[in-house]
C-alpha cells in the first residue's frame, strides 16, 4: 500500500493509523502545488489527500480509508474491541471529527476569501473559533477520565490529534480543556504518532 499525504493535513491521521495498524505500508509527500498536478488528478480527482493506493486500486476520503486499515489489521484494535458497538461509538466520535471539527477550519485556512469581503470573513472566522471551542469542550467532557475518545485507542484519536494541532498552530483559544490536553501530550508521545511526524517533516 502507498499513502499520498501532505505534512500536517488530515491526511496525517491515516498516517499515524498505518503506523499503528503494523500493515506494510510506503508514503508519498505531495506537495501543494503537486496536487492539482495531471499526474496527482489521476491518483485523485478532487486534487486533495489523503489517497491510499492499494495494488491498482485507490482509495480516498478519510473515513473510508481509516475504516480500511482497521478492517485490515483487526489485531491493532484500531476500531475498539471490535464489537458492534465499538466499532459505532469509534465511528461516532470519527464523525464529529470528520464532518464537523475539520471543516469547521475552512475560514480559518482562507476558505472564504471568495467572499472579497473583510467585515464578513472576519464574521466567519469569528463563528468558526466559537464552533470550534464548543465541539472542544465537548471532546474535552468525553476524555474525563479517559486516556483515549472511546476508551481505547482508535483512528478517531488519530485524527482528533491532527485538528487539535491545527488548533495550536493557529493560537486557537484551548485554556482550561485539561483533559484534551493531556490527550494530546500523550499522543505526542506516541511511537507511531512520532514517527509519522518525522517521516512528514514535522
């Protein structure tokens, strides 16, 4: 298998989950220049990583290919215990991460300069930084006590470290969430989380 990730995106996620997953696996750095290139369109369409190839066939979107992997190493728990479910509250927690935490970062990484407006990017940013303390307070409740989203370490705590370093690098206001905190400390110290940080550069 070969993963196509840029340093630091979401594709990271699916990078540490490799890792994690034991699987033999190689990586590709795309730059992002590189990705609307013709080559990089054939691999994926939409021009965006990740993308994880797999013999002659490719695979994208975060949650299809973090699914994969766990479903293809079921030794590394990447979904839980394994049980329906685990394997639901994992998905759960992928969800909120995926569809709402992630995009919730689109003004903040210039997805709205379109609107040519000052006043009313500013507003979108300014809802994004509120959206996002709520979705982390939220998180940071569901870690009381644990060390990992659902008890256990899955792919959702993969891509929830990626969005919680999206939120450091862009000085996003975390005071007082202690437990996300100490999350992401742990995830740091990770082997596998180490190593895909230094593979990407970070």
């Amino acid at each position: 298998m070969k993963l196509y990730t840029m340093p630091g995106a979401c594709s990271l996620a699916d990078h540490i989950a490799l890792n994690w997953s034991g699987l033999p696996f190689e990586v590709q750095i795309i730059g992002h220049d590189a990705l609307k290139s013709p080559e990089y369109l054939k691999i994926n369409p939409t021009g965006a990583v990740p993308a994880l190839s797999d013999g002659d066939w490719v695979l994208t979107q975060n949650a299809a290919i973090l699914n994969y992997i766990a479903d293809l190493a079921p030794q590394a728990g990447l979904h839980g215990d394994g049980t329906p479910k685990e394997r639901a509250e994992v998905n759960r927690w992928l969800g909120l991460v995926n569809a709402d935490v992630h995009p919730s970062y689109m003004p903040l990484f210039g997805g709205t300069r379109y609107l040519e407006d000052p006043v009313a990017i500013a507003k979108t940013q300014e809802n994004a930084l509120k959206r996002l303390r709520g979705y982390y307070e939220r998180i940071d409740a569901q870690l009381a006590g644990r060390d990992w989203l659902t008890g256990s370490r899955s792919f959702a705590d993969a891509y929830l470290f990626v969005t919680v370093r999206w939120a450091k690098g862009l000085k996003i206001d975390l005071n007082g969430l202690d437990n996300l905190e100490r999350f992401f400390q742990k995830m740091l110290a990770d082997p596998g989380v180490a190593a895909a940080m230094k593979a990407e550069g970070l």
